[in-house]
C-alpha cells in the first residue's frame, strides 16, 4: 500500500495496567482521544492502585480514507472542560518552546550558565 493512500491522525493514549492491583500485568489503552487533555481526564485514577494512567501521544491511521481508524482503543470525544485545558496546555508548551529558545539564543550571543542562571532564566 502507497503512502498516499495512509491519513495520520494524532491522538493521546491514557494507558492502564491489566493488573491495577500490583502492576504486574501488561499495559493497556483505557482511552484514546484526540486531545491531551481529554486523554488526562479520563485517565484519572484509572491505573495501578488509584493512580493516574500515564499519558503519552500517539498517531492513528485510516487506510483510503474510509473505515475506522487504526488506534490502540476507541477514540473519545473531548468535554467542554477538555478545550478549556487543552489551550492551557498549548499555552504552557508554546511558553516553555518560547523559553527555550531564548535560552539557545542567549548561549549563541556568549552568555554562560551562570549569567543565565543570574537572570532568572535557569539552563
């Protein structure tokens, strides 16, 4: 099958183990969204002993644009709290790559560890 026929998705993975007891099972998708804060949500106090799933992202495919996606689960839909989150959270990652930058831009004009570290920026 050609490339051209695979549409990519992304999506986020609320992952759980099959033995919430111990954590000694295998783990597994509880939840597949298509937005990170959906994903954390849902994975609320859904892994080993109560504690929250680990979230990681993922890519879903669909063959020829028809049928369902290829995912580890069933893709949920999002709250109206979820979008909420979900723009905090690109807010936060555009921040923290904003905040990176810099800090590579400042390295490149000669600043050292220590000048960052005095301006607050931390390395």
């Amino acid at each position: 099958m050609s490339e051209e026929n695979l549409e990519r998705r992304e999506v986020w993975v609320a992952w759980t183990n099959t033995d919430c007891t111990e954590g000694r099972g295998q783990e597994v998708p509880l939840a597949v969204t298509g937005m990170e804060a959906t994903a954390y949500r849902l994975g609320k106090r859904g892994s080993v002993q109560g504690s929250d799933c680990r979230v990681s992202k993922e890519v879903a495919i669909r063959m020829n644009g028809i049928g369902a996606w290829l995912v580890p689960g069933r893709i949920q839909g999002p709250s109206r709290e979820d979008g909420k989150e979900e723009r905090r959270l690109e807010a936060r990652r555009e921040a923290e790559a904003r905040k990176h930058e810099a800090l590579e831009r400042a390295k490149a004009a000669g600043f050292s560890d220590e000048d960052i570290e005095a301006l607050g920026g931390g390395a």
